[in-house]
C-alpha cells in the first residue's frame, strides 16, 4: 500500500479547492448533493422493494408445486441410494 505523505495531502487540497471552486460557480453545495443521493437511494430501496413484493407473490404460487416435486424427488433418490 502506498504511504500517504505531505505531498499526496497538498495535491488532495488542491484539487479539492478547484473541484470546490467550479461547483461554486455552478451553484452547486454540498447538501443538495447529498440530498440527491439521499433521494435517489430512497427511490431505489422503494423500486426494489416494489419489484420484490411483485415477485413475491408468484414465487409462493410456484413454491406450492416446485418444493414438494423437488422433495419427492430427494427422497426417492435418497431411498434408492440406501438399497
């Protein structure tokens, strides 16, 4: 790993200086920033959480035929490979 010297911290204030310098110009703060990650997380945790409630309800429609075929199946072959 890399050492972090005086010179790595110069340059970091530098940049963050001009970085800080055209987001200024650009009226850009650092809370409206984090507000928009905010917001667009929250509306991803919102989709997902839509999209798995969808899905939930057709994953148990086909639990009820899938699982008891697939455990059917495992003891059979777990009956046969005693014998």
């Amino acid at each position: 790993m890399p050492k972090i010297t005086g010179g790595t911290i110069v340059k970091l204030l530098l940049v963050s200086l001009l970085v800080g310098i055209v987001l200024a110009v650009l009226d850009i703060d650092p809370q409206n920033v984090l507000q928009s990650l905010r917001d667009a997380f929250e509306s991803l945790i919102a989709m997902g959480a839509s999209l798995f409630g969808w899905a939930f309800k057709y994953i148990l429609i086909g639990a009820v035929v899938v699982v008891p075929v697939w455990l059917a199946l495992y003891l059979w072959r777990y009956v046969r490979g005693r014998n």
